[in-house]
C-alpha cells in the first residue's frame, strides 16, 4: 500500500477539531488502522446500490483528480482503477463525505453494460437475505437480479478471480 500519509496529501486537511471535521469546508478524511477508508458505490440515476470499496489515501486523490473510481483491492493489495480491464468505469456524478469524514459516498454512471460485480451482475448486491418471518420459508439467499449483464469468462478471461475464501 502507498505508505505516504494522507497528512502530507495537500489535497486532505489534517484534522484538527470536531467542529472542522464536521463543520469545515476541508476534506480530512479519517482512514481505518490498515489506511482505508469505506466507499459506498451508486448509480447516479437509479440510486441503486453498486458496490462497497475501500479507498486507501491515493485511490482517494486519484478518484478526485480523474473523476473516475479508483479503489484499493484488499484483495491483490494494490491500486484498482474500476473498469481499466472490463470497460466498466465509473464516472463520478457526486462523491460526498459523512459526518465524521470516515466515509465516502459516490454517485456514478457505468460505461458499457452498466454492470460494476466482476460476478457479472449489475450490484455486487445481487442477492437479499431473508430476515424475520420471510425465514419460514427458508434461508437461502434470493437472487434480485435475474441474469448477468456481461459474461465475466469473456471480459476477465484468465485473470485471478478476487474473491478470498
């Protein structure tokens, strides 16, 4: 991971006082233990939600810089900018900041097929899990989309599927 720290970032304000963080006009982002910081995806029109990324200190610059996603894959441990292999950028509309600075939150149009799961579904939230008395009819999950908008064998081909067992 980029090991610069977001203070020396003259893009990010150190942060000072509850006041300015929740109050100032300055982004001082507050990045987890591991240098991360949560990044709720929707789409700009529909409000659906995408996915949720994390953002390390340059993949945040680099997302408000190019006005194109940039994530930190936890997974491979390195920069993602979203849809570099599959075509599937996201173009940022909006990115908001919560209360505390601790979180981000981007409204996005896809390109291509609007999908943004390397699953191939539109949402990395294809599928909804009952809760309460919908449990009388069982556990397993239901899925909310019914079918893949992109084959991810065709778009990925042989490279390394992210998920972690």
């Amino acid at each position: 991971m980029n090991t610069k720290s977001f203070a020396e970032n003259p893009m990010f304000a150190a942060r000072q006082t509850i006041e300015q963080v929740e109050e100032g006009h300055r982004l001082a982002p507050k990045f987890d233990h591991d240098g991360l910081i949560s990044c709720i995806t929707t789409d700009h029109a529909s409000g659906e939600v995408l996915m949720l990324g994390y953002m390390n200190a340059e993949a945040l610059q680099k997302t408000i810089e190019t006005g194109e996603a940039h994530y930190w894959s936890r997974s491979r441990q390195k920069l993602w900018h979203k849809g570099a292999t599959s075509g599937l950028v996201q173009k940022i509309v909006e990115m908001r900041v919560d209360d505390d600075q601790d979180a981000i939150w981007i409204r996005v149009n896809v390109a291509g097929s609007g999908a943004s799961c390397h699953v191939g579904y539109r949402s990395c939230f294809y599928r909804r899990v009952p809760v309460a008395t919908e449990l009388s009819q069982g556990n397993r999950l239901i899925f909310t989309e019914d079918h893949k908008t992109f084959d991810p064998k065709e778009v990925y081909g042989d490279a390394e599927n992210p998920t972690i067992l």
